[in-house]
C-alpha cells in the first residue's frame, strides 16, 4: 500500500513540476479536458489519471505519458511494444505469439509497456485459439494496480471476456462484462466513451449467445445511442448488423433490411474491408430470409473475397437457395465445402453453419439413402442439444426427428 501512495504522488508531482516548468497554470493545463479541481487532485495524489488522462496530459506539456509511469525497464521495453503493436494492426497473432511466449517464461519488470505488452499478447491468444492468455491479463493487472491505473485494470480485465466468450462461458462473460463496467464507473477520470460502447457491444453479444434476444436488442442500441451522442460512431456498422440479425431471428424482416442498410453506410465511410464482407454476407442472409433464392446466388457469386473466412457461410446460404430451387446436386457440392472451424465462437453462428448438414440430409433421403441422412443429421443434432433457440436449431431438430420417424 505504502509503495503505491508513492507511485500516485509520483506520477502528480512530475504533472506539477512539468506544468510549472511550462509557465501554465492549472486551468491553461486542464483545458477542456477537465476540471481544475481534478487535475488539482491529479497532482495531490488523491485522484488516479486513466492512461487516456495522462496521454492527454503529457500532449499539452509536449511530452510522452511513459514519462509519468516510467521506471529503469522501460527503455528497453519501448521498441519491443512499438514493433508488437505494428504487428497487432497488421494480425499478425501468430508472430506475437511466437515472439511473446518466451517472455512468460521470465519475471517481466513491473513496467507500463509489460503490461502494454501482455494486453497485445492476450488479444493474439484469443485469435489464435492459444492458451495462456489468462497468465497475461494477471500478469497485466498486478502492474496497472501498482501504478494506481485502475481504468486500464478494468479494460485489461474486460479482455477475459473475450476468452471466456471462446469457450462458451457466456454467463461467466456477461458477469465480467457488468463487473468491469461497475468497476470503470467508480474510477474513471473523464470519459473514455469509446471503451463505454465497448462494453455496450459485448454485452449485446452475450446476451444473445444465452438467447436473451430483448435484452441484447437493448444494449446494441443503447451503444448506439451513446456513440451517436458524443460524435464518435464507433462500432456502428456491426451494432447495425447485429440489430439485423435479431430483427430476422423474429421474422420482421422489413427492419432487418433498415438496419442492414444503416450497416453499410457505416462500413462503406469506414472502407472497413471485414465489415464490408459481413455487410455483404448479411444481405445473402436477408435475401435468404425473403426466399429470393436467385438473389442469394447473384449476391454470393459477387461476394468480395473468395478466400475470406466467411466462405462457409457463403457456401451453406448458397446451398440452402439451391436446395429449395430443387438443384439437388449443386447444392450438395456447396453444403459439402461448409466446415466448422474453431474460430467460429458464437452460438448462433455454430448453429448457422450446422444447418447445412440437415440440409444435407434432407437431400440424401429425397434419393432414398437413408443411412447417409442420419449420419449428416445426427453431426448436427449432437452438437446443437443444449444450444439457444433459433429458427437454425428448430430446423435441424425438425429434420432429425422426421428421419428417425421415418419408416
């Protein structure tokens, strides 16, 4: 406790001293940032600074915020997270990976830029499907709780959601996701509303893997209220997208198609390439909805990316019109190229992809193999039993049960 008072009355009086050296005073210093009585704290030691505040602040005294925070390691440190952080922007998981690991293996210095390090390493974890990335976020906690940091402990905690959400802890996500949010309420400095809609998003995403479709509906645009209030627009195209989604998951598909729209306007000012394809990949869904089957197949031979991850689902819509415009044998060759891979996390998007294999099956018992039918239906129906309720997951139970009853 002693070495952390320490820390904080560091950090206020280098702010001070800096300050002063510049010829400001507290209100040139705050601007519109914040109040003077809380850059009057900032430097007494009885508020904490978010690594957001400190940016600021080191920007208006011409300086970096590692100035604040830094300690014998963190020249060293400095280059290694620059590099890491290009090879994040660029997704290069594995590489982090590869490079960081090693280090788990020592004891990191208590620095600012480890714990910068740990959070790139735990975002590759997640995407690369490695274990070790919960070490990382500890890792990370104990340094942002020795220099006071504790808004950016409770983003570096939101990180585990992330995990969980990974392995199918959904309930265990949500809980963290409010716990995190208590947690940055109570300590924030200024807002960071970016991180706010963060929280916003995952949470709608949560709710809707444990089927609460309302209360999901809620958050999204709860997040979007919040984004379009303070002019930042973060996260729209997918909030949209996901709004979408849920619109079609109660048949209404009139505001699905509203939503979708919204979604592309926001990927098409972003240029974001991912969110163009999920846009694209939405309007295959919703003109699959309508049973515009010609459509789905004009849509999907202009899908951008032939080598996406998305493919699968491209090739089970594609599937799925073929089946129902009764082209038996393209419909195969399409539902047949559709797999499962492990980076597929949410629940709705697992039992998305399953249906393929009912239709599959479907498909087999119209040419009379029956035994191939069960065999594609059952890869479906052991894995969607405890699985929320969709419009996918009745589909393939529906069809299981019809070709078990079948005589």
């Amino acid at each position: 406790m002693a070495q952390q008072m320490t820390t904080k009355l560091t950090i206020g009086d280098k702010v001070k001293q800096m300050r002063k050296a510049k010829g400001l005073t507290q209100t040139d210093l705050a601007g519109e940032h914040m109040t003077k009585s809380m850059l009057s704290q900032i430097e007494n030691g009885r508020a904490l600074p978010s690594m957001n505040t400190l940016q600021f602040l080191a920007g208006r005294l011409g300086t970096d915020a590692g100035y604040f925070l830094e300690g014998e390691h963190e020249a060293e440190l400095g280059p290694l997270v620059r590099k890491i952080e290009q090879q994040y922007k660029a997704k290069q998981y594995k590489e982090i990976v590869a490079e960081i690991q090693p280090l788990m293996k020592d004891t990191l210095p208590m620095a600012v830029d480890a714990a910068r390090l740990m959070e790139f390493y735990v975002g590759s974890c997640y995407h690369t499907g490695t274990e070790g990335g919960e070490e990382g976020i500890e890792r990370a906690v104990e340094i942002y709780e020795r220099f006071g940091l504790f808004v950016e402990r409770a983003k570096i905690q939101y990180l585990a959601y992330a995990l969980m959400f990974a392995k199918s802890r959904y309930q265990d996500g949500l809980e963290l996701i409010r716990r995190v949010r208590k947690e940055y309420v109570s300590n924030k400095v200024g807002n960071d509303f970016l991180f706010e809609i963060d929280l916003y998003y995952a949470e709608s995403v949560t709710l809707s893997a444990l089927a609460d479709y309302s209360g999901s509906r809620e958050a999204a645009l709860a997040a979007l209220k919040l984004s379009h209030e303070e002019g930042v627009y973060s996260l729209s195209d997918h909030l949209y997208r996901l709004l979408s989604h849920l619109a079609l998951l109660h048949n209404d598909l009139e505001q699905a198609e509203a939503y979708l729209s919204k979604a592309k306007l926001f990927a098409q000012f972003t240029e974001a390439a991912e969110s163009l394809e999920l846009v694209h990949l939405g309007e295959i869904r919703l003109a699959l909805a309508k049973q515009s089957y010609g459509e789905v197949l004009t849509l999907a031979e202009n899908y951008p990316a032939k080598d996406s991850q998305f493919m699968p689902f491209v090739h089970m819509m594609t599937g799925t019109a073929l089946y129902h415009l009764e082209r038996d044998e393209e419909a195969l060759a399409d539902l047949s190229k559709v797999v499962l891979n492990d980076q597929v996390y949410h629940p709705l998007d697992r039992v998305d992809l399953l249906t393929a294999y009912a239709y599959k099956a479907k498909i087999f018992a119209k040419q009379g193999l029956m035994e191939e039918a069960r065999y594609e239906v059952e890869l479906a129906y052991d894995q969607v039993k405890d699985y929320p309720p969709s419009e996918y997951a009745d589909l393939i139970r529906q069809t299981y049960h019809e070709l078990y009853n079948a005589q």
